[in-house]
C-alpha cells in the first residue's frame, strides 16, 4: 500500500503529527489539566462544606435568602428535605475528584446521587450535629478550563506543517517519479518522452544526467539492431546461395547428404530470423478490437494438429482490445513447444475469463521443467539438455522473446507443473473492452 516515496514520506508525516499530538495532550492532561481539576474540586467540596455548616447556623428567617444567594452566585442548591434521588451510575472525572475531596473534608464515604427527576441535578449529603443537609449541584459543571484553544492552536499548526511538508515533498518527488516511469521504459526497450530539465540545481542535473543516458541507450540499441541487421543480410546471402547450388547438383548426388544439407540451411536461416527478431528494438504495437473466441479458434486451427485442442472454461465477450500480433507469438511459442517436446501426448489451450483478467493456459503431457530450470528457460539459447536434445528443433529463443513481449505489455506468465504430468504456461493478461479506458496490468 505505501510503497512510493510520496505515500511513504505522508505516512511518516502523519504519525510523526499524532505523535507530537498525543504527547502534547499527556503532557497539558498530566501537568495542567489534572492538577487544576483537583484543586477546583478541592475548592468546590470546600465551598460545599461551608455553605452547608453556614446554612445550619443561620436563623431560620435568613436561610432562605441565603439559599437564593447560593443558588445565584455558586449554582448551589441547599435544602434540608430529602430529594427524591436515584444512583449515579455514570460518572466523570471531576465528579470523581470532588467525592474524593468531601470524603477528605468530612472524614466520611460520601456518595453523590442522581436527581430522580432531572437527570442534570446531582445531590450530596452532609450529616452535620444538627441534621442532614443536602447540596445539588449541575451534573456538568465543570470549575477548571480546559486549554481548548491552545489545543486547537496545536492542533491547526500540525496540520499547517503536515500539507505543507506533503506540498514540498511532492514537488521533490514528482520528477523521480516521471524519472522511475522512464527508466521502465528504457528497461523494455522502449522510447520515451526526456524528463523536464528545470526545477532545482539537483533535479536539473538527474535529468540531464538521465536523458542523456536514455538518448546514449537508444542510441545504442538502434545501432546493434543495425549491426545485427547487416551481418543478417550478409549471411543469408550465402545461405540462399549455398541453396541454389544445392538445388542445381546433378541426379547422381547423395540423397540423403543433400537432405541434410537443406535441412542445416533452414535451421540457420530460422535462428538468423529469431536473432534478429530478439535484438529488435521491439515498439508496442496498438491494441484492436478482436473477436477473442473466433480469434483463438483460428489460431489453433492454423496449426493443423490433432493433438492440440482448445476449451473455453467461462464464456468470452464479442469484442475485446488485444495486440493481436504480440499475443500471437506468444501463444504460437508456448504451443510450438509443447507440441514438440510433449509428443506424442495431448496439448490443451485452456482459456478463462474473470471480471477484466482473461487467462490461456497452454497444457502438455511432456516430461516437464525441473523448479532449478523454471526461470533459466527465458534465456536466450538456454536449452534443457536432458529432454530436450538439439535434434527436437527450434533456435533456443523463443521463450526469450515470449518474455519479452510478456515484460513489454505487462502480462504475467508462470511456469506451473501440471497435475496430470508435464508441464502449464500461464499467461495472464487484462484485456479491455473497446468501449472501456485502459486497465491497469495484472500484479505478477
């Protein structure tokens, strides 16, 4: 989930904030908060004692305005009748502090209950020399300030730092990202658009210290493609002689020499073909609206082998937009190989579709991959010398430029074993509609 810097550096931004956050509000709750809260509720239960012990001593004609001047002035309400109460079931922290305060001051539990009436009134009584007396008081009277704003002021300038760090880090990023993009780019083979050249001193020299790199690999690949291209062309010209002259030997020739002749001629001419096929700088070809099922039933039927069927596991849409010639090659490889090592066993063309991930699943009988080989086997010119020995056929390359069409378009193959004996090529790919965007490529 945050694997490009961006995300990453956002992340450690922000529980770096929460961090600074959360400590901000122990501290002020450790240091500040608490501290005054017990000493408004010290206040509070001293305030309630007096009153209640001052309320006894007065004549009975005065205690009523000192009631009034109590409840005016110190939000208290002072009577000797008992209320109608039920038990506190919730509490809070300065209810807490303040039972704790009077149960000090009258060296006695003291139990605050709830006005069964008004579930805002809380009562305690006092059993003074002279009788009970009862005391209310608001449920949510609170005599200490809570910093709400500097709280708010904290929490605003966090949030300051963290867009404005994010701000800069995304400008500091953006052209390592658009560098990144390139460098895949180059990485496949293919052309692509020179990074921006200003913006700080640092940036400026990555990215022309990048396009020029970019521009020499072009460059260089542009040049062994043409390098491969003649010595091509110059071997293919005594092939083709070397044919001729074949071909115009007299009856008396030995049969079965000139057959092996042709037969060593073709196998240079198809590996001269594959080599230079491999080398190309190959461009991504556009996507085009194929019918997918007529498409692979064509391209199973051009092989003409009755050992090679094809099943539709799920069922395919009319249109769908694919390389037409990239998955070609692809598929007639993995199918040419194993219709030639698995002989003369069956070859299944299994094809599934799921949401927008459309799988072909080419499937032999053959004597499959050992696991050390499974990745050695796209390299160029690698071969599996103990079940397959050079008289099978093929150049070595195929599976080499399988691989790289795979790694162009982002598709994913994988190299299974097959439960029935031999071996599974799996190709994934997200295939799109032609009334749909773009998809993102499969994850490998």
């Amino acid at each position: 989930m945050f694997r490009s810097l961006l995300a990453k550096t956002w992340l450690i931004l922000a529980l770096t904030v929460l961090a600074v956050l959360l400590c901000y509000t122990l501290i002020v709750t450790q240091f500040i908060i608490l501290p005054v809260a017990r000493q408004s509720a010290d206040d509070q239960a001293a305030l309630m004692k007096l009153a209640a012990e001052t309320w006894v001593e007065l004549p009975p004609y005065a205690r009523s305005y000192y009631q009034l001047e109590l409840a005016g002035q110190h939000l208290l309400l002072l009577t000797k009748t008992p209320p109608t109460t039920r038990p506190l079931l919730k509490s809070n922290m300065f209810l807490d502090m303040l039972t704790a305060a009077l149960a000090r001051r009258l060296e006695t539990d003291i139990r605050l209950r709830l006005d069964k009436d008004d579930n805002n009134l809380v009562w305690a009584s006092f059993d003074l020399p002279t009788g009970t007396v009862y005391i209310g008081f608001a449920r949510e009277r609170r005599a200490f300030p809570i910093p709400i704003a500097a709280i708010l002021i904290l929490t605003f300038a966090s949030l300051l730092v963290l867009i404005t760090s994010l701000t800069i880090v995304s400008r500091i990023t953006r052209p390592l990202v658009a560098a990144s993009r390139a460098a895949r780019r180059i990485g496949k083979g293919l052309n692509f658009e020179p990074l921006d050249e200003t913006g700080p001193e640092e940036m400026a020299v990555l990215a022309r210290s990048f396009n020029k790199m970019g521009k020499e690999v072009r460059e260089l690949l542009e040049h062994r493609t043409t390098l491969l291209a003649g010595i091509s062309h110059d071997l293919r010209t005594p092939i083709a002689r070397m044919q001729m002259a074949i071909e115009l030997l007299d009856d008396g020739s030995n049969d079965e020499l000139v057959e092996r002749l042709k037969r060593n001629l073709t196998e240079m001419d198809t590996l001269i073909g594959d080599t230079l096929a491999l080398s190309r700088g190959m461009e991504q070809a556009p996507l085009e609206a194929l019918p997918p099922g007529p498409w692979l039933t064509d391209l199973v039927n051009s092989f003409q082998n009755d050992r090679l069927r094809l099943i539709r596991l799920t069922a395919l849409p009319e249109k769908l937009m694919l390389p037409p010639l990239a998955l070609k090659r692809v598929l007639t490889n993995l199918i040419e190989n194993a219709l030639r090592y698995s002989a003369p066993g069956p070859v299944t063309l299994e094809v599934t579709m799921q949401g927008p991930q459309i799988t072909l699943t080419v499937l032999d009988r053959g004597p499959g991959i050992p696991a050390e080989a499974k990745a050695k086997i796209f390299e160029p010119f690698y071969r599996l010398e103990a079940s397959r020995n050079k008289h099978t056929g093929g150049s070595g390359l195929g599976l080499a430029i399988v691989a790289q069409l795979c790694e162009m378009y982002n598709w994913h193959l994988a190299v299974l074993d097959n439960p029935a004996g031999g071996t599974m090529m799996q190709l994934s790919l997200l295939a799109e509609s032609p009334d749909t965007e773009a998809l993102p490529a499969p994850q490998s």
